[in-house]
C-alpha cells in the first residue's frame, strides 16, 4: 500500500471518528443538557440533623433525584452555617432553583438573596407573608384525600367537626370547606387560639355528638390538638361514645385514632423536583404560597375500626394497619 493511500484512509478514518464523537456529545446533551452545557441546576438543602429525620430528607432527595434523572448538590445546613460560603457554593455551581427542606432549610434559603429561587418542603405551615413568596408543601395531608377516605370508611356519616387555631391552620381550613362540600359533609370548625378554649369545644361536641352521622378530625394545630392534655381526653371520649375520630398526624393512630394519611417521601421528592422544574422552564414562579400533602400513603387502627363496627371490607386498601397484621 503506498503511503498517499495510507495517509487517505487515515484521514477518513479520522474524520468518521470525528462525527462519531460529535454525534455522541449531541446525543449526550439532548439526554442531560445540564450535564452537557452546564445550564440550569437544581440544589438542596436540608437540615443536619440525625435519625430519624435524616433518613426521612434522604428518602425525599432520592425523590428528587428520580425525577430530575440526575445528581443534585445536597447542602446539610446549621444554625452555625457560614450563609456567604454557602451562596457562593451555589453560584458556583450555576444554582437556579433552590429545593430547601424543614424549618432550618426554609430559614437558611430565605435569606440567600442571590437571585437564586425557592420551592419549599417538609414544614406543616409557615407565615403568610413568607408563603406568598414562594410555592411550600406543606407536610399537612390534603383535606379532600382525607374526608374521602372517611367518607369510604363511613357513608353514613354527614358532619366533620374541627378545632383549630387560624393562625396556623387558617389557609388549611379554606381547602377543608371546599373538600368536605365535594363528598357531601358539612363542616363545622371552631376557632380556638388558646387550650381552654379548645377543651371547651371538644366537651360542647361530645355533649351533642351523634355517632352515626358526626365525626371528629383532629388537624396538625399544637394549640388544639395538645398531645399530653387534649389528645388523651379526645381518645377516651371518643372510645366511650364510639365516636370516629381521625387525624392528620399519623402517630396518632397508633394511641386510638382511626386512620391517618402521611407522607410518601419519594413521591413528595418528586413533586418538589416537579414544581423546581417548572421554575427553570419558565424563567419563574407558576404559583405560590401553601400547598397541602397529596404524595400520601394511609394507615388505620383495626382496633378502633373494629370497637366502631365498621366493615371490615371498607378496612382494604390501607399501607399500613396497627396492630400490624
């Protein structure tokens, strides 16, 4: 072979591995433009803290993760926190959207003040005026989820009564109104800013309750719902009038509530990376302020259940029982 003929095919051979690799990167940055161009990128943070509640934000990442289909920058954060360190890490890093979990991960992303735009999740409720601010999923299960379920579990019933204080479950209450009216109850809630009050709410229901048709939701309000003083009395009251009583914090079930709703983490990742993806793709906020839990899974206390008479095969569907079966 003569070496011009040799230099030919090597020259074609170079420039057929030059469209391979340039086809390659075209590929690469259609699949992961924010890897390819180094565009747009979605970052975290999260309180450091321990167990339990670190698993709970590592279940959450994971979510988000799935659902960006890539990596994202997961910042721990303290009370101690050097904020200027932290915001030049992200700018670094091109840092568009800012996902920031619980009360010390709002805190800190709040005041970052770097352009840099935040959706917020793992907190049951936050002021107002921060709420219209920005899009927050509240750690609170959507009302419509949860008086669909009770009204599964008991077709009889017609009236859903609350106790709550308006300054932390005002904007949950407007949902509840609209949620109850869908599956045909009526709601009757009763402002309570102090635990006096709140005790005399509770006994004028158990005074006039009718069991058949009437039943008690108990919100995440730590004015209302005192799980030392409240709580119990709720419980015996209700266990003695066989009235049905469920709740928005699932650990109540375990001390006699009938059922709960509670986060599915993943699920709720997902949703958080969703609304932080609509954010880069629009250039800025599609909604904001309070959004209630709709990434929910379901437990039920068969106990109660059984001690209220209820169908068992109404009981099926639930992702967790107690007593575990």
């Amino acid at each position: 072979m003569s070496n011009s003929v040799y230099q030919y095919q090597w020259g074609q051979t170079r420039l057929i591995l030059l469209f391979v690799a340039m086809a390659l990167v075209t590929a690469l940055a259609v699949i992961s433009p924010a890897w390819a161009a180094g565009e747009d990128r979605i970052a975290v943070i999260y309180p450091d803290i321990g167990e339990p509640y670190r698993g709970i934000f590592e279940k959450i990442i994971d979510g988000i993760e799935d659902k960006v289909g890539t990596r994202v920058a997961n910042n721990p954060v303290r009370a101690d926190t050097d904020i200027g360190g932290l915001k030049a890490g992200l700018l670094r890093q091109n840092t568009k959207v800012v996902i920031a979990l619980g009360r010390q991960g709002m805190k800190t992303a709040t005041v970052l003040n770097s352009g840099i735009r935040v959706v917020v999740g793992g907190v049951l409720t936050v002021p107002e005026d921060e709420a219209r601010t920005q899009p927050v999923i509240s750690l609170s299960p959507d009302p419509a989820l949860l008086f669909a379920r009770m009204k599964a579990l008991m077709p009889a019933a017609k009236r859903v009564f609350v106790v709550y204080n308006p300054a932390l479950n005002g904007w949950l209450l407007k949902l509840a109104k609209e949620a109850a009216r869908a599956q045909g109850l009526e709601l009757v809630a009763h402002e309570a800013q102090d635990l006096r009050s709140a005790v005399r709410f509770y006994q004028e229901f158990f005074s006039a309750v009718d069991s058949k048709s009437d039943v008690l939701w108990l919100p995440q309000d730590s004015t209302t719902v005192d799980e030392s003083s409240v709580l119990p009395l709720v419980l015996q009251a209700s266990w003695n009038q066989g009235v049905a009583v469920f709740s928005s914090n699932s650990a109540h079930v375990r001390r006699g509530v009938l059922f709960s709703l509670y986060p599915d983490n993943v699920a709720l990742g997902k949703s958080l990376a969703g609304l932080a993806q609509d954010i880069l793709n629009s250039g800025g906020y599609g909604g904001r302020g309070m959004m209630p839990l709709r990434d929910v899974q379901s437990i039920v206390n068969l106990r109660t259940a059984k001690h209220l008479g209820l169908n068992p095969d109404r009981l099926q569907g639930f992702d967790t029982t107690f007593p575990e079966q």
